[in-house]
C-alpha cells in the first residue's frame, strides 16, 4: 500500500508525463528551422508542405481529437485564401492584419456550419461536410465578378510583412514567415488539446454518452473545436495566397479534403504532428512517384495508402526499432 | 429529515404503453434506497427520466427541493445527479487517471480552460488521487482502461461518477456481468461510497440489494407495487409472488 503522498506525486508525473515536450520534438521543429538556412533552393516547395501540414493540423483536430470524419475541410482553406487574396487586393494588404481577419471570418463560417456536423452519423457528417465543401466550391465559380472564377484572382500583392521583409520570388521570406505562423499555431493547439477543455474534446470521441453524464455539454464542445480547427484551416489558405500571391478555384476543390484525409492517414492522427509529417512524405512522395511514371503516380499513391491501411502505421513505424532488436539478439 | 430526491407523480407513456405509471419516490438524504423489478417493469425508463434522457409525459422530479423536471443533462450533474451505466460506458482510450481528473477538472469548473494542462491544477490532482484511493484503483490508475479487468472497469464507472461531486447517485446494477471472483471488489466499492451521499441502486442481485439497501421499492408495469424496509419487502408474499417468482419456497 503507498501513502497518499507517493500516490499524488506518481498522479502529478503521469498527468504531466502526457504532455511532456519529447527531444522528437525539438528535433522535428530544429529541423525545419535548419531548412531555412541549409536548403535555399527548396523555398517553394517547403512553403508548400508547411502550409498543407498546417491546413491537416487542423483537420487533426477534428477527427483526430473531436471524431469527426470530414470530407469538406479545403471549404475552410479554400475560404481563408480567397477572403485573405481579396483583402490583399482590395485594401488590407498587410499580412498580419489579413491573418487575424482571416482566422475571425472563417472561424465564424466554422461556427455557422458546424451545426451541420452536429447530427447524424460518421456517414451523415461525411456527406454533409462534402456537401458544404462542394457548395462553396461552386459559389466561387459562379462569383467570377469576384474570385476571378476559373481564371483566377490575379494582383494579389501584400505589404511588406511586419513593414521590413518584400516576399520575394524564391519564397524565402514566405517560408520564414509560414514556418513562423505555423509554429504559433501548433504551440497554441498543443496547449489546447492538453488542457481539460482538450481532454473534454477527446472525451467525446472516446465515448459521448459518459462525456454527457459527467455534465460536459457534448455539442457546444465540438462546436468549439469545430470552429477552431476552420480558423487555423483559414490561416493555413490564407499563408497560401499571401505567400504565392495568387488564388485559384483549385483551394476549393474537392481532392484538396481528399488529399488532406490520406495525409492525415499517413502521418496518424491524435498526436498533432501527423499532419506535418504526413504533408511531408506525401509531398516528398508524390514527388518522386511522379518523376518515375508521370502518368501512374496516383495508383501508387493508392498501393502506398492501402500498404499503410493492411500493415498498420504502428508495426511500419516500429519497424526499425524491430530490427534492431533482432540484429541484437543474434548478436 | 432532509429530501433529496423526490418523484412527484411521474408518467411516461410510450404510445399506447404505459412505462411508468404515477410513480412517486422520496430519497432522504443519505438513503441506501434500492429499486427492484423483473425485465419490463420500466426501471431503465425511470433511470432516463430522472437524468434527462427523455422528457416525462407528466409529473416532476425534485433534487434538493429544486425541480428539476425540465433542467438539461448536463444542468442536472451540475447539479448533483449523477448516475453509473450498466453497461461500461468509459474512455477506452484515457487511463483511470486521466478519466477521473476530467471528472474533477468538470466539477471544479475548469473544464473550459483552454490553455493550461490538466496535470497543473493541484486540486484536481489531489481530488482525483482521493477518488482513485477510495475506489482502490492505484495500482491500475496509469493502466489502459480498456485492458483492465472487467471488475476494475465496473468500480471505474462508480469512481467517475463519485469524481463528478454527486448529492444523488444512480447506480445502474453495479455488479452486471462482474465474474463471482471479482463481486467482492464491488461490494466494497459500494461500501465506499461516501455516506452523506444519496444512492438509488438499481439492481437485479438480490444478494447484493439485501446487503447494501435499507429501503427497497419494487417497480412492477411501471408502477410501485410497494415500498418498504429490506425484511418487509423480503417477506412480502406479493413481492415473492411478481418478482421472486413462485420457485421461492422456505
């Protein structure tokens, strides 16, 4: 029997254990910084992956914490980067200002549509959320007047950002400045999913009814989380057309959601990076599929995710470690 | 003698069916009071009625001399009406641990808190490690839930629902598939339970409503056949009759 004093101390270092900054971690975000300074050439392309694992962090928050299957998330991205190119063009072009903006708008478009996702089944939400992503989809193409339609919204041209840095054309500026955002984000969503109103989140994807019987509002909570992850979604498309100064209908499309569920799938979801490092190998895969057979890439897309999906992103991860311990037991 | 929960009349009608038919109960504070009744006496209705599941067709239910009648799910926990499932309705996913402090964090208020770690509020700690110790889940508090024993679980439901701060608590047969090895740990789960707090255990084992009951109600067609003491309800020829059935001889 252990006194009461061990007990809340062994309490103390398991609640904290959970949230415990691991050396992953810094490696991962050391990494990207390192990016910046060693791989000048791939600006573009780092911008590129930066933004999607940011758009699939805030999917992550969704299903991986909330339980929501949503196949409509690029109507947040894609909303965030038209509301931010037409801010830019039409008056607000500094970046930080068009950011917060941003966030606001598609935050509020996440609250008005999130009562959508209330109802109804993991099938329902599918469908509802496909719904509202090709709906949007479709009013950009109709306002031609305003999105520039099918051609485009052209000029986008913002301010200096913070007043100092141009975006120039090798996307340096763009990728400090996304790499930036983005680890703001991140930080501030680790801080979320493990404070009690996170650990109230997954509770409902753990089990809703016990979540309703210790007196946690169900609904209102994934309505919350519902309309955060849209805001970070918005920023993420909002970084897109500030940093490539262009927007087309393609942020709406709907193999954007489709793209951004099978980076989710690669990277895991539940743990927050899995959309950073699911935007990178997808990217890097992608890439180099597409450079062997330009015509056949999608199909192996498609054998990669089905490998990933039979074998199990655990046993493919814990692979190596496996290894290891063979080779050291035969040693 | 202080009221805590009381059933004033209360009806629910499902069509043509009458699932609970005028029921009126009073808990006083404090109480071991137990419901019995066979399969489709409307227990699981009354259970849905009291916690908000579904709305009555008439009467009201009081908590503390407040009506609560109309009040939301979450608004009665608030309140101090909890209850336990009968089947396991946990987080497979969350250690005991975990569970119980989001429990605390909720009593406490602090459940909307977006940016602090649930680990950092001292109160929720200590609270949490003295529900986890009266419900003897040290040793298993770090574990997975999902991998615990199917007793361990049971007294998790219990612990979680104590976690929320109860005045009343609604045990939904506590010892339901619990293997005979592993009753003993309920029972004294149930002998835990704090004393000022109001229990309504509903419950099948007669065994175990005869040892932690002092009043019984039994619930037949959805309304009360009778109320008593554990030895007038035990020696009752009606109740021998409808619930015991006629195989009871001594």
């Amino acid at each position: 029997m252990s006194s009461r004093a061990e007990n809340i101390a062994a309490a103390t270092k398991a609640l904290h254990g959970v949230s415990r900054i691991r050396p992953a971690e810094i490696v991962f975000w050391l990494a990207a910084v390192a990016a910046f300074f060693f791989l000048p050439d791939q600006y573009l392309l780092l911008n590129e992956v930066m933004i999607t694992g940011l758009f699939a962090l805030s999917l992550d928050l969704v299903l991986g914490y909330g339980g929501i299957v949503s196949l409509g998330h690029a109507a947040f991205f894609g909303f965030g980067c038209y509301v931010a190119g037409l801010l830019t063009k039409y008056g607000v072009a500094d970046p930080l200002l068009g950011l917060v903006i941003v966030a606001v708008m598609t935050g509020l478009l996440g609250l008005l549509t999130s009562f959508l996702v209330l109802r109804g089944s993991d099938l329902t939400r599918i469908m509802v959320t496909l719904s509202v992503g090709v709906l949007l989809s479709e009013i950009g193409n109709r306002l031609a007047w305003l999105t520039g339609g099918a051609d485009g919204l052209q000029g986008v041209a913002p301010d200096l950002l913070l007043g100092r840095w141009e975006f120039d054309i090798f996307g340096k500026v763009a990728y400090a400045y996304t790499l930036a955002v983005t680890f703001v984000l991140f930080v501030i969503a680790r801080r979320f999913v493990f404070s009690p109103f996170g650990w109230s989140v997954r509770a409902v994807k753990e089990n809703a009814l016990r979540t309703s019987a210790i007196g946690i509002p169900v609904n209102r909570r994934l309505i919350v989380v519902y309309s955060l992850a849209a805001a970070i979604a918005g920023i993420a498309g909002a970084l897109l057309a500030q940093t490539t100064q262009f927007v087309s209908l393609d942020v709406l499309a709907f193999h954007r959601s489709a793209d951004l569920l099978l980076i989710l799938i690669i990277g895991g979801t539940g743990y927050l990076y899995g959309g950073l490092v699911g935007a990178l190998l997808f990217k890097l895969v992608q890439d180099a599929i597409a450079n062997l057979t330009p015509e056949y890439w999608e199909f192996w897309i498609g054998l990669i995710l089905v490998s990933i999906v039979m074998i199990g992103r655990e046993r493919i991860v814990g692979l190596p470690a496996f290894l290891l311990k063979r080779l050291r037991g035969v040693a | 003698m202080n009221t805590a929960l009381e059933t004033r009349n209360l009806v629910r009608r499902f069509g043509g069916l009458v699932a609970t038919n005028d029921v009126s109960i009073t808990l006083r504070q404090g109480a071991r009071h137990a419901l019995i009744g066979p399969n489709g006496a409307g227990k699981t209705t009354l259970i849905n009625l009291l916690t908000g599941v579904i709305p009555p067709s008439s009467g009201t239910i009081m908590l503390e001399g407040q009506d609560i009648t109309t009040a939301s799910r979450s608004r009665r926990v608030e309140l101090g009406l909890v209850r336990t499932f009968q089947i396991n309705q946990l987080f497979p996913g969350f250690t005991p641990l975990q569970t119980v402090a989001l429990a605390v964090s909720r009593r406490l208020g602090l459940d909307r808190n977006m940016f602090r770690p649930i680990g950092s509020n001292r109160r929720v700690i200590e609270e949490a490690v003295d529900v986890i110790e009266r419900f003897d889940l040290v040793d298993v508090m770090n574990a997975n839930t999902a991998s615990l024993p199917y007793g361990k679980q049971r007294l998790l439901e219990i612990a979680v629902a104590i976690a929320c701060g109860p005045r009343v608590l609604l045990l939904d047969e506590p010892a339901a598939g619990v293997p005979e090895g592993e009753r003993g740990e309920i029972m004294d789960g149930l002998a835990a339970l704090p004393a000022d707090v109001t229990v309504l255990l509903i419950e099948h084992d007669m065994d175990l409503v005869f040892r932690f009951a002092d009043r019984i109600s039994v619930l037949v067609q959805g309304g009360l056949l009778l109320e008593g003491t554990v030895a007038e309800i035990s020696n009752d020829p009606r109740v021998r009759e409808v619930y015991l059935g006629d195989a009871v001889h001594d």
